[in-house]
C-alpha cells in the first residue's frame, strides 16, 4: 500500500503536545509494571493478557484475537503466552472449529494471579492517572483517545 501523503509537517507546540503524550505514556506504563512485578509475578504485558482472557467468553480467545486485543504481534502474544504457560496461568488449546486454531484459555491460577493484580494495578491506575485530573478532564482525555484509537 503506497504511503499516505504529508500535506504538512507538525507545529512546535503540536510536536510538543505528541512528546508529552509518549512521555505520559512511557511513564505511567513504566511505574505501574515496576508496582506490579515488585507485588505479583507478572508483567503489564501479562496482566492485559490476563485481562483480555478474563473478559472473554469462556475466558479463552484464538491466538490472534488475543494479539489484536493486546496490540502485540502475533510473535510477540505467542512468547507472552509462552512465558504464563510455564507460570500455569494460562493454557492453549487446540480450536473445536479448527483442527489448525490454537486458543489461550485462562486457568485457575491465572484468575487468581488477575485479582491479586488487579488491586495493585487499580490503584495504581488511580494514584499515578485519575487523581491528576479533574472529572471534565478525565472525561475530554477520554474522549480524546477514543476519536484517536478510531481513526487509526
């Protein structure tokens, strides 16, 4: 697919905006991984993982379902998956509909590591994110993220 056309470059203050967007994001994502590996044995990228199975039906979903909804690569959700197998939080099973699907079906375990998580990383959600903001902020990032995750 032939690349999009640049009709013009940033402004200084919208390349700051974008910085400080991936500043926020790079910090926030680092503090709240480093809370939860000090607290439980799993990774942000483990927990969303555990998330997405949780919140699914029958708390499976195929290999790259999962992919999509943790925005990994497929490579990259299989060594994730691969490292909470060998944890017993998570299992793969062959897909009934097809002998070739593999899904990632949550265990036991998995469960109990999520809601051990759940609280560290809820409230951390909250300490390092939501108590900076007021409500009508709160509610305008919110807004604003959602009209960028769509468009993309």
């Amino acid at each position: 697919m032939p690349e999009p056309a640049v009709t013009r470059m940033p402004t200084g203050k919208e390349l700051d905006a974008w910085r400080s967007f991936l500043r926020a994001h790079a910090r926030l994502s680092r503090v709240l991984e480093a809370e939860l590996v000090a607290d439980h044995p799993i990774t942000l990228g483990g927990y969303d993982v555990l998330v997405q199975l949780a919140e699914a039906p029958e708390r499976r979903l195929r290999m790259a379902e999962l992919a999509d909804a943790v925005l990994l690569s497929r490579s990259g959700v299989t060594r994730l998956v691969d490292r909470l197998e060998m944890a017993g939080m998570v299992t793969r099973e062959r897909f009934d509909g097809d002998g070739r699907g593999i899904v990632a079906v949550l265990t036991t375990k998995g469960v109990d590591t999520l809601r051990a998580a759940a609280r560290t990383h809820l409230a951390g959600v909250v300490r390092h994110f939501v108590e900076h903001l007021n409500e009508d902020e709160l509610a305008s990032f919110g807004a604003m993220c959602s009209r960028l995750a769509d468009q993309c």
